[in-house]
C-alpha cells in the first residue's frame, strides 16, 4: 500500500517540498515542488501541520537508571563520585521485573521525543539479570522500536581496583559466552533490521584488557559493533595514566580497538592528535550534551572530530545523569553547548539534525535510517507547531531546535505509525507511570 505524507509544513529533506511516498516500509519516492505522486497513492496523510525529520536515533542510553533519576544520593556530584553513590543502591535492587519496566519506560519516552531507533550500553549485571538482553529485545519489539542490543560488561569490581561493587560483575568467560549467545539469537545483519547487537566492555576503569581484547575478536569475527566509554572525564585520563602508563586513546590502540566498528561515548579529553588519530581511523563518537553538563564533564569537539574523519552523533546517555530519556531536547541541547563552544555561525541547527540522524545511523552502522530520501527505511518524526513557545517562529525547522521541541505528534518506523495524536500506540501511559514509579521506589527505600 502507497502512502502519500503529503504537503508537510516542512520537511528536512531536498527535493520533499510536497512530501513522501512510503510503501513495504521504505521511502519510495519524494514529490518536489509543483509535482504530484508519480503513482496514485492508496493512501494520503495530510501533513499540513507538520514538520518531518528523519526518525532520531539515539546512540548511548542506561535504561536501567529511569529508576534513580534525581536521587538524593547523587545529584551535584561528577562522574567518579557519583558513580560510587549509585553502584551500591544499583548492585541491591536493579533486578529483572524493575529492569523491565525501566527499559520499557526508557523506549517509550524516546519513542515520544521523535527516536525511532535507540542503543543501549547495558552493563550491569547482579545475580539474576543475566537475561537482561533478552528483555530489551522483548521490550523493543513491544514498543516498536529498532534497538542495537549493546552487550556490556564489566570484570573490574572493587577488589580488583575497579570502581563497581564485586556483586555487579561477571568473570570473561561468562561474559564471552553470553556475548556468543546473544549474538546468535538477536544479531540481524540485513538491511531493515528491527535488532543488531554490540559488544560493550563498560570503561577503562571498569574492565580488563583482555576483555577488551576479547571482545574485539569476538566483534570481528561476528561482524558487530564495538562500544565503549572513553575519555569522559580528566579522572579517566587520571585513572589510565596510573594503571596502564598511557592516555585513555592509547589504551584503546593497544587494545585493537581503533577501527571503524568502534564509537565512543562522550570522547571529550582528547588532545588534537587523538583526534586526528580517532578520525584516520574512522572511529566513531557519541555526543552526550546534556548529561556532560549535569556531571559537568566537559565540551565533546565535535567539530575537529568530524573534520578529522570521526562520524559524530548523539546520545541522551543515562537517565540518572540527564535525567530524561528525550532525543529531541538532546538536540536543542547539542546546539547550544556547541554554539558556546565554538561560535553561533558556524554550528547550526542543521548539525544537530546531522548529528541525531545521519551521525548517529553511521555509528550504529547504519546506512538505511537517519536520512529522507528514496530506498530509505521509512522512520520518520511528525512535529507540530501549535503550542505557545512556537507562535511566531518564522522557520519551522529552526523552530524545532530553537523553540525547544519536546513531543512528537506522530512517529513511523518501518512504514507503521507507531506514535498518533502524541500518544504510543498499544502503551498506556498512565499505567506505565504508575507501575515503574512503584518499581522506583525500592531505590528511594535504598537511602
């Protein structure tokens, strides 16, 4: 069936001026100004009221942390301290129905927000959530989401020098095992896949070396993405020179880990040849604007990184350091840390765009979502703007950014409507709120 998305009020796509054609989930053509439909639509959906972009994909997430947004415990505090806060209420109540119910949250307020495609680095693993891949896998086709499963892991606890507790690790082989496993089972390599998979060794501080050696054979050899935290902090920095005599992109040569399978999230302290280094390579980098200001972690150089050759895309990271799940405010955020950064010319709203769609795909690697255009997967974000903080606002797709878009009216993926009227299809909200506020409270009763 043809579907005509036709006349938006704006569209973030050339040659689109009268909108999209989707059919079989896919793009098939775009109608430009003063043309029509090359073949009749079956179908035609007014888009009058709405601005278009790409699905927004998002490329580093905790969704286990929904469940300590704003805790006591934490709040005004850096990474490393606040970390230490955090594992030990973690370590006791992060267990399978409270995950659950904090992964289906999480997808939900992004799917919300405009994303249509999301990863998260989920690498803590207490007794009794070692099926923790298989429940976001169950909870994204639930919601209707693309995920990459990213498998994380961490070995270093406590007692090795680590900053996690011991009950929040696992030993390699475990680890290596499961990997295999869940790569086996979810790892879909076509075009159009729903769910990919990705290695995650947590951070520098949190794994060995030869599980990060490890797991780089492992990606290699099942053809998946590599993921890591790194160059975060000045503490890492810190932490790397201590224990392994080099900086944080040292660390990762010696590992095997400069190639273009990898992204990084936050890659904010590295010096100008680690970012010509990271760019020669090809290595990836996702951008965290808003949790690097709540922890006050620092500036990502998001523009010598994408002159040297790294793609760049977004993240909102994790829902206890940002503390929301909402890609489309990450974007207005991105733009703006960007523009103190550097300058408000030469950084625009377009690049934030950039970086949630077409950065974020490639460091998923991903060439059929992030872009409107034809052959595409049909992900797309429907925004109206009829609420007050848009009166006035003389570019609509500036606006977006500008005036603090927050909700999508409509969100497709995969040619299926799966956000109408702003609300998600087959969720009640009302019953989630309620369900994993109850579920969060154990975290408070953890003080």
């Amino acid at each position: 069936m043809r579907l005509w998305i036709k006349d938006p009020l704006a569209v973030l796509a050339t040659g689109a001026e009268r909108g999209v054609v989707v059919a079989d989930g896919r793009i098939v053509e775009l109608v430009g100004k003063g043309q029509t439909v090359s073949v009749k639509a079956d179908h035609i959906f007014d888009a009058s009221r709405h601005v278009v972009i790409p699905g927004l994909v998002n490329t580093h997430h905790h969704f286990f942390q929904t469940l300590t947004r704003a805790h006591p415990a934490a709040i005004n505090k850096e990474l490393f301290p606040w970390l230490k806060a955090l594992y030990p209420i973690w370590a006791r109540n992060v267990k399978p129905e409270a995950f659950r119910q904090a992964t289906r949250l999480a997808l939900t307020e992004l799917l919300m927000s405009g994303c249509t495609c999301a990863s998260d680095h989920h690498y803590l693993y207490p007794a009794g959530l070692e099926d923790a891949m298989d429940i976001q896998a169950e909870e994204a086709e639930r919601v209707g989401v693309r995920m990459t499963l990213t498998r994380g892991s961490m070995n270093l606890s406590e007692k090795d020098g680590g900053l996690p507790p011991d009950t929040v690790v696992q030993d390699e082989d475990t680890i290596l095992a499961d990997c295999e496993r869940v790569i086996a089972r979810f790892h879909d390599r076509r075009e159009g896949a729903m769910l990919k998979v990705a290695l995650a060794p947590c951070a520098p501080f949190t794994v060995t070396k030869r599980l990060m050696v490890d797991s780089a054979g492992l990606a290699e050899r099942h053809d998946c993405r590599l993921h890591t935290h790194l160059g975060e902090t000045r503490d890492e920095n810190e932490y790397c020179l201590e224990h392994f005599g080099c900086r944080p992109v040292d660390y990762l040569e010696e590992c095997g880990w400069l190639t273009d399978r990898v992204w990084l999230a936050h890659g904010i302290h590295f010096n100008d040849d680690e970012v010509r280094r990271l760019g020669r390579h090809k290595v990836g980098v996702c951008h965290c604007p808003t949790s690097n200001m709540v922890l006050a972690s620092g500036q990502c150089r998001t523009k010598e990184l994408e002159a040297a050759g790294s793609p760049v895309g977004l993240g909102v990271d994790g829902s206890a350091s940002n503390d929301n799940s909402n890609l489309i405010e990450g974007v207005r955020h991105a733009l703006m840390i960007n523009r103190l950064t550097y300058d408000a010319a030469s950084v625009t709203h377009f690049d934030a765009f950039r970086w949630a769609t077409e950065g974020s795909a490639r460091l998923l690697g991903r060439d059929d979502i992030g872009t409107i255009a034809v052959g595409k997967q049909a992900d797309l974000a429907f925004y109206t703007l009829d609420e007050l903080r848009f009166s006035g606002a003389g570019d609509p797709l500036a606006a977006l950014v500008l005036c603090g878009a927050h909700t999508a009216d409509r969100v497709m993926v995969k040619g299926e409507w799966r956000v109408e009227h702003g609300h998600p299809v087959g969720i009640d909200v009302a019953k989630l709120r309620a369900e994993h506020g109850a579920a969060a409270k154990a975290f408070l009763a953890a003080l």
